[in-house]
C-alpha cells in the first residue's frame, strides 16, 4: 500500500456554488416561527482523482432524486479499507463520469425525500444502502463510480433500500454491506464452507473480524485466525475462534496441522497479502481452498505448484457481495444470531473524514470499524 503524504491528508471547506446557507433558516413574522426554508446545500467528503489525489470537504447542493429514485438522509458511514486505497491510488473507479466523486460506500439513514412516482418507500423509513447497483448489466460501486454516503444526503435507487428494524442502531448498520458482507458472501458462497470443516483467517481487521465471527455462525470448526499483531490475536479469540497464532512464528504450520487435524478446508486471506498466499497454500489440506479477499495491485503467486495441483487445491478470487447476504444479514441481525455492537471502534463527525482514513491506515487503536456522523 503506497503512503499518503500530510498534504493529502488536510481538509479544505470551499464553497463549490453560491447558494444559500446550508443549514435551515427560519422565517419569524411577530415573535412566531412561520415556516422553515429547507436547506439547499450540503457538506460533502469528496476525492479528487488524478496525479495528485485529495480528499476534501466540500459545500455542494443538495441532489434531487429522479425517477425510481429517493433522497436519503445518512445518519452513519463506515470508513473502509477500500477508501483508503482509492485515496492513495491503489484503486481506480472503473465506470465513474468526471474525476471528483462522493466516497462511501458503507450507508444508513432515513428516506427523506421520493422521487417521481416513487411508491415502495415511505419518507422516515429507515434503511441501510446497497454498496451498489446494477446498470446494464455492470456492478457500479456507490461512492466509488458514482456518488455515495460521505455526506449530509446521498440519493439511492429504489431497489437498493434494505429496511432495517428500530432496534437496530445506524452506526452498526452502514457497514453491513461490504464489512460484514463480503466476509459472509466469501465464506458461504466462494468457500462453500461446511459445519465441522477447519478453516483459517489471515488479518483480523475489519473484513476478518466479521469473517471469525460468522464462521462460528455457519459451524465452522476449529477457527484458527493468523495476524501479525497480538490485540489482533486476542480480539479473534474474543470473538469466537478457537485459536489464534503470529504469523511470523516458524512452527506456524505445524500448529495450525495439530490444531485441524488434518489441513485447512478453507484460508482466507483479508489482508490482501501476498506473503499471506503464499503462507496459507502450505496449510492447507486435499483439496483445501485459498480465497482471496483482501483486496491488492501485487501479482499472485503460488510455490509449490506441482504439490497445489497433486492435492487438488483450489485457489478462489473473491469480490464484495449480492443483494441477497445484505438481507439475510439483516434477518440474522433481527433474530440476535449475530452481534455487530463490538465493531464500532469509534464515531467521529463527518468533518474528520481525514483523520478517520488516517487512523484506519495507521491501525491507531487497532479499529474494526470507524463510522461517520454527518
């Protein structure tokens, strides 16, 4: 991962239009409010693309929802690693028009305004957003190739609204898609990981997190998560597997061949790693499966190729997830089968943007998740 300079890092309000306030203004007739003008514009973390990348907050006008369209009122935004790696230019929206777009991707919030015709939503229904949506067949990512949730409003298509329950808190919520997701997407649907089968999860942070927990969901067993630092490691075993080792200790694949018995059924590798594959091929067993997560520009690699092929094993890329774990999740979470309380690692205003990127590439306090407030 390249680094981001200091100056990348500096936020700079600037208004992009001459509007009026952004916040509301009342009008008063006699000493009495008669009516309150709706705000026109609002704040907005916005990244400009090109040779030298920024990161800026922004005072641009409120969007209008079109057809099959409504205007939502984010309440929280989860801070992701892929954020961090389309600021330091790692990745590059692939279907964006322009080279200035809205970030966030991780979105809940209240519908505040229908577009035309719009009848399956309701103003005040809460929700959590698709990363993405459909267009013609291709997959384009909110708040990569077109606007997202970094901001005081964002508009959504119809179909990418998922009801969330009253109980179900909105800094928990944003990041179900893609934090939480993508790991269960990769593990039940990639992996096809089956009860009782030994699995192993390199980097514990903010997808392997997720990942632990929701194998011991699915009966996973043993859990054996591998990370470089030690809070890592405890939090793994806090929150539900069975073992936990440093990666860098010599007798790291015999502990993990005693501890499953017989190999790894499934590795997953969330760090985005290329050491991490080439450490995690050696684990595992007959026709064990190496799924690659985390997400990285590095070329793939794998030593051992006559071994890889003798026994069968199966190297698997794995990307984000279908509308469908998005809801089953969400059902998950309603029936209290799983817990997302302990991933909020902090909440921060939406002003902070910077500093909350900055914290989650620096790992300052080890986080899951950092969501922002607008």
């Amino acid at each position: 991962m390249r680094g981001i300079s200091n100056e990348q890092w500096q936020i700079q309000i600037r208004k992009s239009v001459s509007v009026p306030p952004a916040r509301p203004a009342y009008h008063v007739a006699e000493g009495t409010i008669d009516h309150l003008e709706e705000p026109m514009t609002m704040l907005a973390a916005r990244l400009h693309l090109g040779p030298q990348r920024r990161l800026e907050l922004e005072e641009v006008p409120i969007p209008e929802p079109g057809p099959d369209q409504v205007l939502v009122k984010v309440e929280a935004a989860g801070v992701c690693l892929s954020d961090v790696h389309l600021i330091d230019g790692t990745l590059t929206p692939l279907f964006l028009k322009g080279d200035v777009v809205t970030l966030g991707h991780e979105v809940a919030g209240t519908v505040h305004t229908l577009g035309p015709n719009v009848t399956t939503a309701r103003v005040g229904d809460r929700v959590l957003l698709q990363a993405g949506e459909l267009r013609n067949g291709a997959t384009f990512t909110r708040g990569v190739d077109y606007d997202g949730g970094w901001a005081e409003y964002t508009l959504a298509r119809v179909d990418t609204l998922v009801p969330i329950p009253d109980e179900l808190p909105f800094e928990q919520a944003c990041f179900i898609p893609d934090a939480v997701s993508t790991p269960w997407a990769a593990i039940t649907a990639t992996a096809e990981v089956k009860p009782a089968e030994p699995v192993g999860v390199w980097g514990v942070g903010g997808l392997g997190a997720h990942g632990v927990q929701l194998l011991r969901v699915i009966g996973a067993a043993p859990i054996i998560a591998v990370d470089p630092l030690p809070a890592a490691r405890e939090r793994a075993l806090e929150l539900g597997a069975d073992f936990a080792f440093d990666p860098t200790d010599p007798a790291l694949r015999q502990k993990i061949w005693a501890a499953s018995g017989s190999g790894l059924a499934a590795a997953f590798d969330f760090a985005g790693v290329a050491a991490v594959r080439e450490q995690a091929v050696t684990c595992l067993a007959p026709q064990g499966r190496l799924v690659l997560v985390g997400l990285t520009d590095k070329p793939i690699s794998i030593t051992g190729g006559t071994a890889f092929s003798f026994f069968q094993q199966q190297l698997r890329g794995h990307y984000g997830s279908a509308p469908e774990h998005v809801t089953q999740l969400v059902r998950l979470q309603g029936l209290g089968r799983i817990d997302f309380a302990r991933s909020v690692s902090a909440v921060v205003p939406l002003a902070d943007a910077a500093k909350a990127v900055h914290a989650l590439e620096a790992k300052e306090g080890n986080p899951i998740r950092i969501v922002l407030r607008p």
